[in-house]
C-alpha cells in the first residue's frame, strides 16, 4: 500500500510572526499616543480649572461696592472682620476642586480618571489693592468707570471753567485779610501831636490840643467778618456730624499690595483729573443734594477741606467760596470809574466832616475792600441758597450800593433774598468743581477712599470693611500634581480691566 507524503508549506505562521513584529513596534507608540493624549487632556482640564476658578473669584466682587460707587474689587474679608488672601485662595481651591472632581467614578477598578489631577497649592503675587501707590488703583478703577460711562470730552466745559479760573488769579486774593489790614492801618494810625513854644525857646506838645475821632466806615462790616460765616450765608439747619478720621484709609497704617499692573496707564493730566472730579461730584453727597445713608451730609466738602465734621467742612468751603467772590469782584470793581468814583468821594466827605484830610488815602482802600467783602457775602448767600452768580461781572450786575454795603447786617442779608433771582452765572456745583481743580491729586484720592468706607461700613454686614482689603487684580500659579507621576504649573493673570 502506498501512501503521499503531505505537502508542508514554507509559508506557514508568516502573519502571526509578522503581527507580533509589528505590535512590537506599534505598543510603544500607541501607548505614547495615549500617554500625550493623556498630558493634553491635562493641560486641557487644569486650563479650564484655572479659568473657571478665577472667573469664579472675580464674580465675588463687593456688591455693595458696586452698587453706591460702580467699583469691581475682590474684598478679600468677605463681609468677616479680617481681610485675607487666603481667604480668596481657599475659594479659589474650591472652585477648582469642584471642576477637578470625578464624583467618585471608577476607571479601570480605581476610583479615578485617566487623568488623576490634584491641585497643590496657590500663589499670589503682584497684587493690586486698592489703596496701593496713594490710592492710584482705586483712582484707576474710577477712572475706567468713567471713561466707560462718559468718555474723556466730558469734562472739556469744567477744565476751561477751572484753568479760566486759575489764570485769572482767582485762587489768589483773599479780601478778609484786605479789608481786616484796611482797618488796622486805620486803627494804628496816630496824628502827629502839635508843637508850641514852650517860652524856653524850645517846643512842647499843645496841651489844648485835642486828637480828631477817627470816622469807622466799616463798622458794620467788621460786626459781621466777626461772626461765623455759616450763620450769614446759610438758611436752612446745617449738619453737626462728625466721625473719627483715624479709622479711614488716610490716616491708618494700610495693608501693602504691589500698586498698578506693569501695562495699566498712569492716566495723568488735566483731563483725567477733572474726569476723578466729576466722580467724587457724582457719588458723593453734599450741601445741596445730601446722600441717603451716609455718614457725613457734606462728603463733597470734606474732600475739599479733610475735617472730620461736617460744620468745619461747609465753613471752609463757605470761606473759599467768599475769597474768591472776593477775587473776582475785587477785579471788576477796579475796572468800574462809577464805583471807584463812589468810594473816593466817601473818603473825602469823611475826611473833611472829621477834619482828618490825612485819613483820606487811608479811609479809601478801606470803604473799597468793605465795599467788596459786603458784596461778595451777599454772592456766597445766594450761593449757598441755590442761587446763581456770574463768575466775572459786568456793567449793570453788581448788585450793593455803597450805602447798602456799608450799612449791612445779618438782618438785612436776609432781607435780601426775595429780591434776587440768581438765574445767571454759577450755582454751588460749579464752584465745587473750582475747588475740586484746586485741590492735590492725592489728598483728593485719600479723601475720596475715607468716604467710600465711610458710606458702606454703614451697611449691614459691612461694618469692618476696609478698602485695603481689596484688590483689582494679581498673577495667580496654580500648581497641580497628577497620580500618574507629573507636576504642572498654571500662571494666570486676573484682574477687572
């Protein structure tokens, strides 16, 4: 019997070997695949971890910041009685923890993801608080406000008012002092004593010689420079409120931060510091319009004149509003032959009824400066009551004869208001912002700060707040460290503007 021999085939198992070759090869680099999958999806989740935590914080902002001054700040306290950043890195920390969270899903019999991400730590540096550089952060966060809201063209109309004001000298006269030195020449003034022969051939003083009186043209005016200006010029009940400035911003030792973010404009210049006066003007109370809830009536005043009450704050400027009155009226009476012609001719009718021609150039300067002061009280009355008066006058506006002028009283100033209608010129807004242009950049940022605590420190809940406590932006590294053996770092820049 015969039997074939089978056939064996070269080729058998070429494929086998030949896939196992090429897995070989192809593991390594699928598992690479997967690994740099793994690493972008990384970077992926701790971007969106970082962002979304920082998003969150930021949306954290003082509400009630916002709400009275339309500010953005972190405060750092969160209504508690001590501001902290590690009370915003404790949010921070949840808010990535909770985007990181694998609620406990299973992968592969572990209870983790293919990621296994943890956050380590966070760190703050280059940190803006608001009070940083004199209060430059705060002053920018107003400024972008405003510039948001407004736009630089705003304040074009005051910065003319105000550099108009400036050049004409108005900031420089101060007729209280000129009418008070008109009179201390007056009451100094001695007669030179006769002489007689003393039958010695020698002289003596005339023993039957009497000393003139001397005329007091301003007698009424000096009663009146010497009573408080508030009483003359102001009708209604003025605030007694004071608080203790030591508490505030201005004056207390403050939390240090890293000021302005290295890219944020300065914004100096005239311009942007009327458009910081236009903000104090439009957040803050004062004498003609008070702010519900605040805790001085006269907050516009107190940035102009920085005491701690609020009667002291409306006399100082009640007595710059009067200088400068007295500036501005003082330049067109010099310039008026009618009323210059008027004083003249009382000095001389005085000098001669007293027999003094001697006091002649003395009683002149003296009936022109009661003159203007009577004048100018009268202005700052309407003023005060709402009322408005032209910030240079002309032919027909001045409103005192020399006869009211020198003859006025507390009583006859009040007598005076139903017969002026004070319909052209300036109100009490306009000089503010005068005084607003004249007062330094940093008193007025520092002033400014004090009130904003003031106010909303009397909001419930906000009774520690600080401004100090709060900040506008920071660098922010995140740093992460995943269980499959691979540290990361995240730096992020977080800020309002």
């Amino acid at each position: 019997m015969k039997y074939k021999r089978s056939k064996i085939k070269k080729n058998s198992g070429a494929v086998s070997i030949f896939l196992v070759l090429m897995l070989a090869v192809m593991l390594p680099l699928i598992l690479t695949m997967i690994e740099g999958a793994r690493i972008s999806a990384m970077k992926t989740a701790m971007e969106c971890a970082a962002d979304l935590s920082l998003d969150s914080a930021l949306a954290e902002y003082n509400r009630e910041l916002l709400r009275q001054y339309d500010l953005l700040f972190i405060d750092t306290a969160y209504c508690g009685e001590q501001g902290s950043l590690e009370n915003t890195k404790d949010h921070m920390i949840e808010y990535v923890n909770e985007n990181l969270d694998t609620d406990g899903k299973t992968f592969f019999f572990r209870k983790s993801d293919m990621l296994g991400l943890k956050l380590e730590d966070i760190e703050f540096s280059n940190v803006s608080r608001a009070t940083d550089d004199n209060g430059s952060v705060f002053r920018y966060m107003a400024l972008s406000y405003m510039l948001e809201k407004y736009g630089i063209d705003y304040v074009k109309e005051a910065k003319d008012l105000c550099e108009k004001s400036e050049s004409s000298g108005l900031f420089k006269g101060d007729i209280k002092k000129e009418e008070a030195d008109a009179q201390k020449k007056l009451d100094d003034y001695e007669f030179e004593h006769p002489q007689v022969d003393d039958g010695n051939g020698g002289k003596m003083d005339d023993p039957d010689w009497e000393e003139p009186e001397k005329a007091d043209p301003a007698n009424n005016i000096n009663k009146l420079r010497s009573k408080g200006i508030l009483s003359l010029v102001c009708k209604g009940e003025i605030s007694n409120k004071s608080t203790d400035l030591k508490q505030y911003a201005s004056q207390r030792d403050l939390v240090k931060g890293d000021g302005m973010c290295s890219d944020w404009d300065e914004r100096n210049g005239v311009m942007y510091d009327m458009l910081f006066n236009e903000y104090i003007l439009c957040k803050c109370g004062n004498y003609t319009k008070k702010k519900d809830g605040s805790l001085l009536d006269y907050e516009a005043e107190y940035i102009i004149a920085g005491k701690n009450n609020d009667n002291d704050n409306l006399k100082a400027v009640a007595n710059r509003l009067l200088l400068i009155r007295g500036a501005s009226n003082s330049i067109y009476f010099f310039t008026d032959a009618e009323l210059t012609s008027a004083a003249e001719a009382m000095a001389a009718a005085l000098a001669a009824a007293t027999l003094t021609p001697e006091l002649e150039p003395i009683y002149k300067p003296l009936i022109c400066a009661a003159w203007i002061y009577a004048e100018s009280l009268s202005d700052v009355r309407e003023i005060f009551n709402g009322r408005k008066v032209p910030l240079y006058k002309q032919k027909g506006e001045w409103k005192l004869s020399l006869e009211g002028a020198l003859g006025m009283t507390a009583q006859s100033l009040e007598n005076e208001d139903g017969n002026n209608t004070g319909s052209i010129g300036f109100g009490y807004m306009e000089y503010m912002r005068i005084f607003m242009y004249s007062t330094g950049k940093d008193t007025k940022t520092k002033r400014m700060m004090d009130i904003v605590e003031m106010d909303i420190r009397q909001q419930p809940g906000y009774e520690h707040f600080r401004l100090d406590n709060c900040i506008a932006a920071a660098t922010v590294q995140f740093s992460f460290k995943s269980s499959y053996g691979y540290e990361f770092l995240v730096t992020r820049k977080m800020r309002y503007m």
